[in-house]
C-alpha cells in the first residue's frame, strides 16, 4: 500500500529541524578557515555554545559551568548545619523556664497559707531547685544529663522535657541510619530493631567479600530491599551508593566546629549510649573508608544560612555538593563533544535543570552528526574534514562574505549577448550560414510537420533547422597570492585573507567551472597551496615578505593556463625578502633597494606575460602605498585599501566586475 503523506504550511510552532550538520559547520566555519582543525573547532562550539536554526541557545560547558557554580552557592546558602540542636536548646530554655515559674508559684502559695512550717519547707525546696537550674551548665548533652536526674516541680515540665528526650533520641538514631539508608522516615521501635538487623547483615555480607565467600547480595536485597530504593542490581552499586552517603556525612562532621563536634558526640553518647547502632556504624564506617578511600573522606563544606538545617536536609545538600564538585571535573576535563556521551544526564537535569541537560546531550552528539553526514571522517585516531566538509566551508565562507552585498551582484553574471560558446541557453534559432551546427532534432522535426503536413517519411529543408542558442563564454585564469608573514596573524589579518581564499575556491568551482584557480602563499619564501591543503594552511613563524618569489611562482603556473590572466594579492607590508642569484634569500627591513628593484622587475615580466596584478592592501603604511603605486604604474593593475571587515566584499565583487567586463569586450567583438 502506497504510504500517504499530509504537508501543512510552516507556522513556526512546529518542533524539529532544530540542529543538522550544516548548522553546525556554520557555526566551525570561521574557527576550521583560521585553524584547520575539526577537533580544536568542535572543542570551542563544545566550551562556548551555539545557537540551533531556529535562534535557540544550546548552552557550552562555559555556561553550565556557570550554572553549577551558582547552584553550589544556592545550597550553601540553605541552612547553617551548626545549629542542627538549636530548636532542641531552645525548647529546654523554654522549659527550664516553665520550671521557674512553677517554683515561684509553689513558694509564693506556701507563703500565703500562713503556715509557717510549710513556707519554710517551701523556700528551702525552691533555694535547692532554683541552684541547680542556676548551675545548669550550656553544654546541651550535659544540660540533658543534669535534668534527667532533675526533681521537676512542674509535672508539665517534666512531661516536655520527656518528650523532648524521646525526640531527640529518635533525631540522634535517625541520624546515624540515614548516613546508610535515604528510605529512613520514622524511628519506631519495630523499625530500629530492622535497621540494627539489616546493619549487621550489610557488615557481614561485605567481610564475607572480603573473605573471598560468596556475599550471597540476593538473599540481602530480598530481605532489606526496602531500605534502598534506588534499587542497585549490584553489590558494587550498594556499596558505592552507601559509601557516598557516608561520605557526605563524614564531611558534614569535618564542616563543623570542633566545639559542634564536641556537642554532637555527647549528645549521641548521652541519648544513645554505647549500644549496637554505634558499633555497627564504626564497623561500616571502616569497611567503607578501606573500599572507597578516594571518595574525599576530609573533604568538608562552609555553609553561610542563617536558619539551622535537619541533618536529613544536610545530608543531601552535601550529596548534591559532591555531585555537583564530580560533575564540574568531568566538564572541566572533557576534551571534545563526543566525551560528554558520558555524562548522567538525570542527575544534571536534577542539579542544573532541564535546559543545561538537553545541551550537553546535544553537543554530545555534534560528532557523530557531521560524520553521519559525511562531512568528516576519524583518520588515526583524529578527526579531518572530507572532501564534502571542504567544500562546506567554501560555501559558508562564500555566503557569509556576500551576506551584506545587493542581491544584484549574486549569481552567474552572463551577459546578454547570444553567440557562439559551449553552455546550452535552452532556446534555438533558425540556422544561418556560419552558425555551429548544434541541431535541434526536435525543434527541427516540428518544422518539417508543420510545412509538409502529416505522412511519412519527413523529407527536411534546409529551412527546416533548428540550432541550439549558446551563452558566450570568457574563460579567466587567476592566481591568489596570499600573505603568509608573521605580521597578518599579529594584525588580525590572517582569517580574513584565508577566508576569501576559499570563498573565491568555493566561487569559481561552483560558478565558472572552466576558469581556474591557483594559490599561492608567500612569507620568506613562496611555495603553490593545493585546495584541498586550504584549511590546514597558517601564518609562517618567520620574517620576510617575499612578493618577487611569489611572483615569479604565480608567473609560471598561469603560463600553463589559457583566457585572461591574473594575479589577486593580499597583503599588509612591503616587499622585504627576494631570492638572490645563489638561491640564498636576502631579507632587510625596512626594504632594501635591492628587494624593491627585484620585485619590480618580476612585475615587469608579468607585465609582459600580459598578467594583470590586483592587490588588496590591508592597513597600508605609506612606505606600502609608494611600493604599489610603483607595481601599479608598471603593470596597469588596480590597488584596493581595505580592512579585514571589507576584504572579502572587495575582492569577490572585483572579480565578477572583472568577469562581467570580459563578457562584454567579448561579445563587442564577436558583433
């Protein structure tokens, strides 16, 4: 069955499209033009982002980076873990004081009983208890251990202070469980016997690893599955998930004061004592530091909140710390898009939201999508740009350079005149004596029906034929000469000048196929570029400006071409360097007379091999300006003086004046 598509008009709504290969070599095209390098260039889009073809950001690692470090500031900014017990200080305050007034009550009613007995009894009960309130001393644990052995007057007051013991002791046993366990939300006693149970358990299952026994991990998830809903399928995901709950505790515990530790570990001996849970815990805790001792065990965190933080909060605003602390090294070490395949993309959707976790994915898959497309290729273990890339780039650099001219100076330019040539115009014309016999069969059969009338056979006429129309054709034979001193890199005039060598590649290859194009890069000395060599072509660490050996060398390879000739020259400094009589190089700056009188002469010999020299001067000093006009004179060439913004616009559009003008002296003279 024919399958059946439905077109609706695009209304912008519609999702897709958002990111293909030749979006992206958009975005490499000036990075691959100045360096050659598809890697170097996916590094920077990875680092700095890109916008997709809908004007979509996908953030770089740059800006994720930033979003971790403000999330990082975000959770240090929560709570203050050293006033975990604040609310526990508090509400014994709040107590102590409830027994004072009680007292104060107590005495002052036995004042009033007019028994003098019982007021005596009175005041000496409450002198002792308002004593020992006094004598409490701001250590809470110890504050705790004087009032369990305290005679409350207030019932009600001795109620609190029980419930508040019982909250506290479940506080400090919740505590301990949740450094293993994130599925502790009650401490009941059914519950803390489970937990002490399942601790032992985890002990021995991981010391009969140890042991070379078999830990029998199936039968402990069966039987406390529950405690871990994370569900790992391994013991080794058990073990890393419970190290790095432990872990964060640890650094908790490093983040506080000594004097909060102090507290702490009284507390936990007061209310807990030295029972089961603590011993368990001691044992874990060394197995876990022996199996994992690059978890940062003495890492520790500065929180800056003002309000006190539960240690349940703490605990997973430090796992998140660490997350965050693992996340920023593998972004900072990540060296090309396809190494960010590896990032947890869940956990950065939970750390850093939604928009972050797309981006990465995508930028992950930036690699795979310019090799899908054959646009590179991995060759001995680096990435290079094929054929097809190449040609990418020329079309980019191409649009990008014609992005601001007149629609007007686009396209194949082709003058009007209708004559002699190779292109089929798709139009025909009678035949006329002189004209090249390129029949029209068809055309030329219609005539014959429509003068003889149907039957067979045709019998032709000489008035009969029908000839193909040709577009007049120019051929023209170019040579870019490009700077490759030192100076266009310290100047910012390399990219531009390699820019426009590709653009004018990318022109003539897809526009006028039958010219051609040759390149040559000068510094020191001069040396022929091949095209497909453009992108992997820099600047030379060297001095010297060597025009008459670039010169003589564009000579030579336009003396094997046909059509007009020309030299295209980019530059920003004089001649300094030519090649003497012995082969040697001879280099002085400022110029030497010598240089100046070579140089010219080369120019003489163009002159005579009716080359035409084009130069494009790029921040011209005057001693430049008085060494062109000089090449100019001899050789009735054009000087342009440019800046690297308006290069490629000057140079493009003068050679499709250039060609426009070949046309036309062409077709004058065929009239």
């Amino acid at each position: 069955m024919a399958l059946r598509f439905t077109y609706s008009r695009w209304d912008g709504s519609q999702k897709g499209f958002e990111l293909d290969a030749d979006s992206v070599m958009s975005e490499l095209t000036d990075e691959l033009i100045h360096h050659g390098d598809p890697t170097a260039a996916l590094r920077r889009i990875m680092q700095q982002g890109m916008r997709d073809r809908n004007g979509r950001n996908i953030e770089g690692v740059r800006q994720a980076l930033e979003r971790l470090r403000q999330k990082r500031n975000e959770i240090r900014e929560r709570g203050n873990i050293g006033h975990e017990f604040d609310d526990v200080a508090n509400e014994l305050n709040d107590i102590v004081d409830e027994e004072r007034l009680a007292i104060d009550s107590v005495e002052r009613a036995a004042e009033q009983s007019g028994d003098q007995r019982r007021a005596e009894v009175a005041r000496d009960s409450a002198m002792e208890r308002r004593l020992r309130l006094d004598m409490l001393p701001d250590d809470l644990a110890a504050k705790i251990d004087e009032l369990s052995h305290y005679d409350f007057q207030s019932a009600e007051a001795q109620q609190r202070f029980e419930r508040l013991s019982e909250r506290l002791r479940d506080q400090l046993s919740k505590r301990q469980f949740e450094q293993v366990s994130s599925a502790i939300e009650s401490m009941t006693p059914e519950s803390l016997a489970a937990m002490n149970e399942m601790m032992r358990a985890l002990n021995d299952m991981i010391e009969r690893r140890q042991r070379g026994e078999d830990p029998r991990f199936e039968d402990f998830m069966k039987k406390f599955g529950d405690f871990f809903p994370e569900n790992p399928s391994t013991l080794d995901e058990l073990l890393e998930l419970i190290a790095k709950r432990m872990a964060a505790a640890q650094a908790l515990l490093n983040s506080m004061t000594p004097e909060q530790r102090a507290e702490l570990q009284d507390l936990t001996e007061q209310m807990l004592g030295d029972g089961e849970i603590r011993d368990q815990m001691a044992r874990l805790s060394a197995n876990m530091q022996a199996m994992f001792p690059s978890l940062g065990w003495g890492e520790s965190e500065e929180f800056t909140g003002d309000q006190p933080m539960p240690f349940s909060d703490a605990l997973r605003s430090m796992q998140e710390l660490s997350d965050l602390d693992d996340l920023e090294r593998f972004l900072q070490q990540a060296t090309s898009p396809s190494a960010l395949q590896e990032v947890d993309l869940d956990r950065v959707r939970e750390l850093l939201g939604d928009v972050t976790a797309e981006s990465l994915d995508r930028l992950a898959r930036l690699t795979e999508q310019l090799r899908q497309a054959g646009l590179v290729d991995q060759k001995e273990g680096r990435l290079e740009l094929t054929p097809r890339g190449l040609r990418s780039i020329g079309k980019q650099a191409l649009r990008d350079l014609f992005g601001q001219l007149e629609r007007d100076a686009l396209g194949q330019h082709r003058i009007e005149r209708i004559g002699a040539g190779h292109e089929r115009a798709h139009d025909t014309k009678p035949y006329e004596y002189g004209d090249p016999f390129h029949l029209d069969l068809q055309q030329t059969l219609r005539n014959t029906l429509r003068r003889q009338g149907g039957g067979l056979p045709l019998r032709l006429s000489p008035e009969d034929f029908e000839i193909d129309q040709t577009e007049q054709l120019t051929r023209s034979s170019t040579v870019l000469m490009v700077d490759l001193s030192l100076s266009m890199p310290m100047r910012d005039n390399f990219l531009p000048a390699k820019k426009v060598a590709m653009a004018l590649h990318s022109l003539i290859s897809s526009q006028f196929p039958r010219d051609y194009l040759g390149l040559v890069g000068f510094s020191e000395t001069a040396r022929e570029l091949r095209h497909e060599q453009l992108p992997e072509v820099s600047w030379d660490f060297v001095y010297g400006t060597n025009m008459q050996h670039g010169f003589a060398l564009a000579r030579r390879m336009l003396a094997r071409q046909s059509g007009t000739k020309q030299i295209i020259m980019i530059t920003d400094g004089e001649p300094t360097a030519h090649i003497q009589t012995d082969g040697e190089v001879f280099f002085s700056y400022p110029p030497a007379y010598s240089t100046i009188e070579t140089t010219l002469r080369e120019v003489m010999r163009c002159t005579r091999d009716d080359i035409r020299i084009n130069t494009f001067m790029l921040d011209a000093t005057g001693a430049l300006r008085s060494f062109i006009e000089q090449l100019t004179a001899i050789n009735k060439g054009r000087a342009f003086f440019t800046t690297p913004e308006t290069l490629g616009e000057y140079v493009l559009v003068d050679f499709l004046e250039h060609k426009r003008s070949l046309r036309k002296s062409r077709g004058r003279r065929a009239s």
